[in-house]
C-alpha cells in the first residue's frame, strides 16, 4: 500500500494541502477538511476521463450523503473557451447551488483552469478541489491557483487567481494515460528541474525512463519534487509579480507554437513547452548568458527518452515574423517589449526583457526549424 504524501501550499489562510497517494478517490471525504459543511457536490469532468474512470466517480456520488450533480464537458484545449465559460457556469446555476457547494474538479488542466475561473465568479467565490487526472495537470497545473480561458488572441489571457481548497493526486488514474500524455507531464517535471534543482535534472538523468514507464517509486519522487518545488515558489509569489514568473520557462515560446497551431491536438501543451524549453536554452546561449553545453545535454536527454524536442519533428514550420506576431500576446510583455526566461545555469534562471528586436529575429532565422 502506497502512503499518502502531504505538501501544503502556505498562504496564510488560503493555504491548502496537496495529497499525493494511490487511490485517493476512496479517502475523498476524510481529505477534503470540513466535507460535512458543504451542502452539496458538483462534479465537473469529461467525457474522456469520465469513460475512463466512471466507477470511481460513480462510487464517490454513491457514498455522498449529499445532492450530487455531475457535468460533462467536450475533452481538448477548445473548452478553454467564452462558450464552455458560459455553458458551464449556467449549467451549474441550474443545479440551485448556495455558496457552501463544493465544486470537485476531476480533469487535466484544460477543465481544471475552467473550473477554477467559473468557482472564482460563481455567487462571487464558492469552493472548489483539483483532482487532475493527468500527469502535466498533477506536478503544475493544479496547484498555484492559475485559472483561465483561452482568447482568439493568445493562451490563457482571460483568467484569476483562486486557490483550490485542496489538491488530491492518486497515481492509479495515469495508467489509462496515452504516451503523448504522459511525455507533455514529463516536460513540466524537467522544467521545475532546468530552474531550481540542479542536483533533480541529474536524477532525472538516471531515472527518466522510469517516470515515464509509470514506474512507482520513482514516479512519486517525481510529482513530490515538482509540487514541492512550485509549492515554494506560489507561497513566495502568489500572484505573479515577481519570482513565481520562472515557472514560465519554455511557455513564451511554446504558448507562440500553441497559438500558432491553433491549439489542436498537432501538438499538445507540455509538447509545445518541450520545444519551448528548447528554443529557450538556445536563446539563453546566443544572447551568452548560458552556454552551449546546457543544449547538448538538453538534446541528449530528448534522445535518450526518444521523446520529439524539434519544431520539425513536429513538421512545424514558421518564419520568424509570424512567430514574434504571436510571442507578442504574451502575458509577461511589457510596455511593448518581449520578456523571457532564461537560463544561465541549471537551476538558475534570468528575466530578460528585449529591447533590441532584431536579435531575436536573427535567432529565430536559425533556429526555427
């Protein structure tokens, strides 16, 4: 039997715990602090995950001594969107909820950023949990409290921040996870690895394979490391105004190829930031604040994995006027200018804005491809 893992996110009294366990399904009221208090329950998924893993969620509704409603969303990054905002939002209202219903979100991180936006407007704040069902929602995007939609202009432009009141990751849900899922939740892990652990990137080194086999110890090393590492950094920096912006790493960029391809399924978030990440350690290099070792290692990590790290392997190609078009909508820009993260060594990253435009077009000439 797996035991279960308690990280706590301190921020003052919006501070929470994350459990980390095989099977938390099963121990859902005894984790979820002050149940008994909540007048009901909606349970908000997809039809994906809900196929997947039906008994769970039906068992839940079962031993709940409360009105439980669930709803179903369309799986994808396309749900991030005004018209599931709106659905959902409306879907819940019908269901006559007061503000002591939970809200219980069972997903990745597309329903968990639309759910935690519709609990941090609903009757102005009702509660809510993160469940996330993948391996990229479980070590990021869950915790921290990022909630958004998607705009026709960029990734993640239209959102709050809002807490969950817990986060609780069970291990057994990644087992129905495609391949492609399970690299875009590696590709966070390695992130938190890149900015803040150097001592982490030469564990992964070693034990990569095996995060990525599902492999059980080390798995639960991995997803612990992660949420400990941006436990950390949210409790300095909740919303954003400072050192919490590292977790950004490799998203400037990726977010660009993600709004580029119109976010579908050619290429997936936690891909986009693999490549990202990439073009990131690049720029680091030819800007010379990090070096051409940090790349070579970059590539033959990638290799070792056989895991796609290139825009080409992708058979993405772009010239580099369209891609700063779309780097432009970016969160972090100010005043006109490109910001990125960059890496100088492992586990140290720089924030750097641009003021000459024409050294990232010279850079993009080379290495879009």
């Amino acid at each position: 039997m797996v035991k279960i893992n308690e990280i706590k996110v301190n921020l003052g009294n919006r501070s929470y715990p994350i459990y980390i366990g095989n099977d938390l399904f099963s121990s859902f009221e005894k984790l979820v602090e002050g149940f008994s208090n909540y007048s009901g329950l909606v349970i908000v998924t997809d039809n994906q995950v809900k196929k997947l893993i039906n008994e769970k969620i039906f068992s839940l509704k079962k031993r709940c001594d409360k009105s439980v409603s669930i709803i179903c969303l369309p799986p994808g990054e396309n749900s991030k969107s005004f018209k599931y905002f709106e659905f959902l939002c409306e879907k819940i209202l019908e269901k006559k909820i007061d503000r002591k219903t939970l809200l219980v979100c069972i997903g990745g991180g597309v329903i968990g950023d639309l759910v935690g936006l519709t609990a941090s407007v609903l009757l102005r704040g009702v509660d809510f949990v993160q469940m996330p069902t993948t391996l990229l929602s479980q070590v990021d995007s869950s915790v921290g409290g990022k909630t958004a939609i998607n705009s026709k202009f960029g990734k993640n432009l239209i959102g709050t921040f809002y807490q969950p009141k817990s986060v609780l990751i069970s291990l057994n849900i990644l087992k129905s996870l495609p391949y492609r899922q399970i690299i875009c939740g590696y590709a966070e892990i390695l992130k938190y690895s890149l900015i803040s652990d150097n001592n982490f990137f030469l564990w992964l080194k070693k034990n990569g394979h095996k995060i990525i086999s599902l492999e059980k110890k080390s798995l639960i090393h991995a997803i612990k490391k992660s949420c400990e590492i941006k436990s950390k950094i949210v409790s300095k920096d909740e919303r954003e105004t400072g050192i919490r912006e590292i977790l950004n790493f490799g998203h400037t960029f990726g977010h660009a190829i993600e709004s580029q391809t119109g976010f579908s399924k050619r290429i997936l978030h936690g891909e986009a930031v693999l490549l990202g990440m990439f073009l990131a350690i690049k720029f680091s290099a030819f800007l010379s604040f990090g070096n051409e070792k940090m790349i070579e290692n970059y590539e033959v990590h990638m290799k070792d994995l056989k895991i796609p790290f290139r825009l080409l392997d992708y058979n993405l190609k772009f010239t580099p006027k369209e891609f700063i078009k779309h780097l432009r909508f970016d969160k972090k820009v100010k005043n006109s200018k490109l910001k990125f993260i960059l890496l100088e060594q492992y586990g140290k990253t720089l924030s750097y804005i641009l003021y000459n435009e024409k050294q990232l077009v010279k850079f993009l000439e080379k290495n879009l491809e």
